[in-house]
C-alpha cells in the first residue's frame, strides 16, 4: 500500500483484484457451500495478500472513500485464517489450552516514547477535517520509516560484549508516541471483562515487565507499539516490538522486544493480538519464508492464533477495529476469531464519521494466523 502525492492512500486496482478473484477464488467455489470460514495455506507472493480484499463481482466506478463501500469485498462472504503449513492444523490442534485457572487478559502498550504531546493530540483530527498532507497521514500510521522520526540510516543496535547485542536506547526514544493505544487497550480488556490490572501502559511497559510477568496465566495478550521489521532500520538485526526503553539499556532491557526473546517467553495464549505494523512479514532478510518474523516467535513461545498485519497500520482505525473484534469475539465466542476480525472489518468499512475507512490500506491489513474457528478445537 502506498500514498499517492496528496499523501493519501494510492487508490486500488479493483481489476486486479476482480481477476485475482476468478482465478484464484472461483474455481474453488464450488467446494465451499454452506462453508463460512476459510483456511488458507499460502505460498509466494500470495503469503502477503489478505483475501478478504479480493474483489468478488465486477467492482463500481471509485470517484471518492465512500464508493469503496460498494464494492463487493470477499470479507463481505467468509471469514479467512492464515496457516502456515498443512501440518500446523493438527500441530495447532494437539496443543490446546493447558489445564489451569486463566485470567481473560493482558494487554501492553503506550511506551513513554517520542513527545508525549504529539503522540497523545496525533493527526487524526486533521484528516477528519480533510486538511490532508503526506506527512500527516503518515504520522498516522504505526510505521517508523513513514513518521520519519527515527533515521533509517542510523544504527540503532550497539554491541555489548560477545554475541550480545543492545538497541541504542536513545533512538527507541526517538520513536513517535502513540498513546491512543492505551485507550485501546482499556476498551479491549472492557471488552474481555478484565480489568485496569491486566494493562501494563506507559512506565510498565517495559521488556524487563513482560519477562518478569507469568505471561501464561493469560487467555489472551495484546501488545500495541511500533513494529519493526529486520531492515526496516539500519543496524536491527531481527523484527521485534518497541516498547518503554530504560535510562540505560542492558541485554535484559534495551526497550526492543526482538523476536529472539519474544520465542523465548512461557505462553499458553489462545489469541496474541499483535497491533502494530508489518507483524505478517517475514524476519526481513532475503528470501526468507513468510510468517516467519515476530508470528513464528509468538507460536514457540506457545501461542496457538495470532491477530498480524501485513502492512504500516493506521492507528486510529486499528483502535475502532481491534475494539469491535474484541467485543464481538466476547458476545459470540462460538462463531470463532477469524468472524470475528470479520466483522469488525466490515463495521470499519461502514464507518459513518469516515468514509476513508473503506479503503482496504485502513481495515484489509490484519489477518488472523493460526486457529482461527472455535476455541473448542477437535483433532
């Protein structure tokens, strides 16, 4: 997805997607009556292509956002959920739940990064108004490179001793705030009939917290940050979350929760949801396999379905998209997580106060890895 010069999202091929449609999808359609929820094992390029974009009739003319509701999104007719290989569905299934008391929720987020001021008034409002500019949107978008607050081209890792390496906590700091997460993990642990205890906002969240925590005790974990890609930055070497970085940092806590010690947590999570951008992707190095970044690390560390994006997200809508699907995953727990990501894609869509919402950069970039149906799994 990228933004056109008025720094808007560049509008969609919907031809492309209607073509990639009947040849992908409708040969199949006739093995899929009565069938709702889809799974799909992708390979190539397909590994980064969210289906419910695909376009399932010949699509309308698009003069504005709103004329993006017209169009008949394959999300509109199934749910879909990402696996990584035919053997994952039973390896997924064996590991269910371990036996044991759980709280409903964790959720992390709102490092103290950035200017705390910037973070907190963002630049929603301005597109809301329609005083659009590139770096506006961009700042919108939980991606470093568009905010542009942090250099690319400055190391961000620094060695310290032998096969340790420390992130320059400095330019941790240096990344753009976003505190509408904070409420939007209050309204996901409202959602989950948790409560303020299962937030670790702002000052607790920090490497050294979520290592210290009993992260198994918990059904279900959110963390909503940056997301960093390997590449993404000169100097990281692997993908992994930003979090509240320390005065100074150490190999225990550099603020860069890198995928490395995220494998190396203790979960038994029905669903991580991964609220920051590019959690799809791959570890970031060349040719290397898809869903093989932070989504590999999260399933060794014994989660068992994950909610990633594909590409920079925007943040305001992830807050009304995540919200939605959590409240809908309470009050339907049966229809499984994959309906519900569903619907809160649609309700996205249909948002009345803005229309841009329909364009597939702002609801298409989630997708659910993993078990994606009920959470009463059979083997």
């Amino acid at each position: 997805m990228e933004f056109d010069s008025a720094g808007h999202p560049a509008p969609v091929d919907l031809s492309i997607l209607h073509g990639l449609y009947r040849s992908l999808f409708e040969p199949v359609l006739p093995h899929l009556a009565g069938v709702d929820h889809v799974m799909v094992i992708a390979a190539g390029a397909l590994q980064s292509l969210p289906l419910g974009m695909l376009v399932a009739s010949p699509p309308p003319q698009i003069t504005s956002d709103a004329d993006y509701r017209q169009v008949d999104w394959l999300a509109s007719h199934y749910a879909f959920s990402v696996l990584p290989s035919v053997s994952s569905i039973q390896a997924l299934r064996q590991f269910a739940r371990k036996p044991g008391e759980q709280k409903p929720f964790a959720g992390i987020g709102d490092p103290l990064i950035g200017n705390a001021r910037e973070g907190a008034e963002g630049s929603s409002d301005k597109i809301a108004r329609g005083k659009r500019t590139r770096v506006d949107v961009a700042a919108v978008f939980r991606n470093l490179v568009l905010s542009t607050k942090i250099n690319p081209n400055a190391a961000v890792i620094v060695p310290a001793g032998e096969n340790v390496e420390i992130a320059d906590v400095e330019a941790i700091r240096g990344a753009p705030r976003l505190a509408e997460t904070a409420d939007e993990l209050r309204a996901m642990a409202k959602a989950l009939k948790s409560d303020a205890n299962s937030l670790w906002l702002q000052q607790s969240a920090t490497e050294s917290t979520i290592k210290r925590l009993d992260l198994a005790r918990y059904r279900t974990l959110a963390f909503a940050t940056h997301g960093v890609m390997a590449g993404e930055i000169k100097g990281i070497g692997e993908p992994g979350l930003i979090l509240t970085p320390p005065q100074q940092g150490s190999p225990e806590d550099d603020g860069y929760l890198s995928s490395s010690e995220i494998a190396r947590l203790k979960l038994n999570a029905d669903w991580v949801v991964l609220s920051a951008c590019n959690t799809a992707a791959a570890d970031g190095t060349p040719g290397a396999e898809g869903l093989s970044g932070l989504a590999k690390a999260f399933f060794y560390a014994g989660a068992r379905s994950l909610l990633v994006s594909h590409w920079p997200v925007a943040s305001e809508a992830t807050v009304l998209l995540t919200t939605v699907m959590m409240k809908e995953y309470e009050a339907n727990p049966g229809n499984g997580k994959a309906e519900a990501q569903r619907k809160a894609m649609l309700a996205l869509i249909a948002t009345p106060d803005h229309p841009e919402y329909a364009h597939p950069m702002f609801w298409a970039p989630f997708v659910v890895v993993g078990e994606g149906g009920t959470e009463n799994w059979r083997p």
